[in-house]
C-alpha cells in the first residue's frame, strides 16, 4: 500500500472510532449521571525516504467531560445526586464500584441499593441497611442519613487522583485501581438526579461533519485508486 492510502486509512480507522464515542454519547444521553466522551488525537511521524517524515493522526484514549449534568427534581426520597466532583461507592461481587448514578431503592433486606441490586456503602465500607419501620427518610449535604429515630450512616463521597482513568463497568459504574480519597466538603441533594451532560445538538453536529470528512477521505482514496489504475493501464499498454 503507497503513502497516500496509509493516510486515507489512518484518517479513516480515526474518524470511525471518533464516530463510535458519539454514538456511545447520543445513546446515553438519557442516562442517570453519565458523562459524555471525546476522543483524544495525537501526530504519529513516520519516516518517509531521505530526511523525510510523514504526520498520521491517531486516537490514543478518550477523554471524560467531568462537568456536573443538569438536576432534576423527582421528589423520591432515594434519588441522590452529587453536587461538584465525586462519586459513590457501591458494593459488587467483584469488588467496590463507583457510580454518578443516584437512583436508589431499598431491598427486602432493607439495605439501599441500585437497580441492579448493588449496595451503598458509608464511610466505613459498610451497606446502607435501613432499621425495620424506620419511616421518612432524610439526606443532609454531607451525607448524612437520618430517620425519625436519629443518624443511621454517613454516605462518603470519594475522588481520585486521575478521574480520567476510571474505567466503564456497565450499569453506570467505573472501577479503577487507584486508592479513593473522600471528598471534602462534598454537598449531596436529595429528591434530585444528576442528568447526562450530553449535549444532543452538539453530538449531532459532530456526528455529521465526522461522517462528511469519512466520505471526504473515501472519495480522495477513489480517485487516488483510479489515478493509479489508469497509470498502470498506460504503462501496460505501452510494452505492449
């Protein structure tokens, strides 16, 4: 394959995984707390000749937009939402997850819990267990869960060193082998839930320039391709 179509492809092979994070964007933007992505880029030189380079373009990693969604309220005593950066901790079977995702419930063993059955744990890695008739529950801004009777937990809110490097685990959750670090002054509202903070005009007009510049390139590889078969046609031709 000649110089000109490894740049056609490059571009190609980039605009198509760009093209996928959109898509992953434009699918959860109705999601509880999801964080929209872009892709990052970074020049590839590669030697071309005598003294000579050539500039790729390929994607090394995505980027996670860390910006608060919109709230909104729904006046369920169990939807929370972290104002500012932070993230719950939640209990699976292969270890602590954390989530932006505050929709709750409660599970018949009283424990709070997402909807897919995962626990939240306080600030000392125990499940959120609600005591038998505990009635009305409340959330103060830090974290602190209350009834009728008094406090029951606190809900620690945590961060890390590089959120950026936290990686999807499905169900709105992230995982990551860095150590967490609670969040000072963390102000938690309750009866709300954090939005995706996908912008759905921006996402579409993204999409379609990736698509106009994937034709673009497709239609600079054709006549790059015809130019060559005609070259070969004539070359042919002339020995003969």
């Amino acid at each position: 394959m000649d110089t000109t179509a490894y740049i056609g492809l490059s571009r190609q092979i980039a605009l198509q995984n760009r093209l996928d994070v959109i898509a992953g964007n434009i699918a959860n933007m109705n999601t509880t707390g999801f964080k929209a992505e872009l892709l990052r880029f970074e020049t590839v030189w590669q030697p071309a000749g005598r003294a000579e380079r050539l500039a790729f373009v390929q994607d090394v990693g995505r980027i996670r937009d860390l910006r608060d969604g919109a709230f909104t309220t729904t006046g369920n005593p169990l939807d929370f939402a972290i104002a500012g950066p932070g993230y719950f901790t939640v209990e699976t079977p292969d270890g602590p997850a954390y989530t932006r995702a505050g929709q709750f419930q409660i599970s018949a063993e009283g424990q709070i819990v997402t909807a897919a059955g995962h626990p939240l744990l306080d600030e000392n890695g125990t499940p959120v267990t609600l005591p038998p008739g505990s009635g009305e529950l409340a959330l103060a801004a830090d974290g602190t869960l209350s009834t009728a009777e008094g406090p029951i937990a606190r809900i620690q809110i945590v961060d890390f060193g590089d959120p950026q490097a936290l990686e999807r685990a499905g169900d709105g959750l992230f995982r990551t082998d860095q150590p967490p670090q609670p969040v000072e002054n963390a102000r938690l509202e309750q009866g709300v839930l954090e939005e995706s903070n996908v912008e759905p005009v921006l996402e579409i007009t993204r999409m379609m320039e990736t698509v106009r510049a994937f034709e673009a390139t497709q239609r600079m590889l054709d006549i790059h391709h015809e130019i060559e078969r005609r070259t070969v046609q004539g070359v042919l031709g002339q020995g003969a």
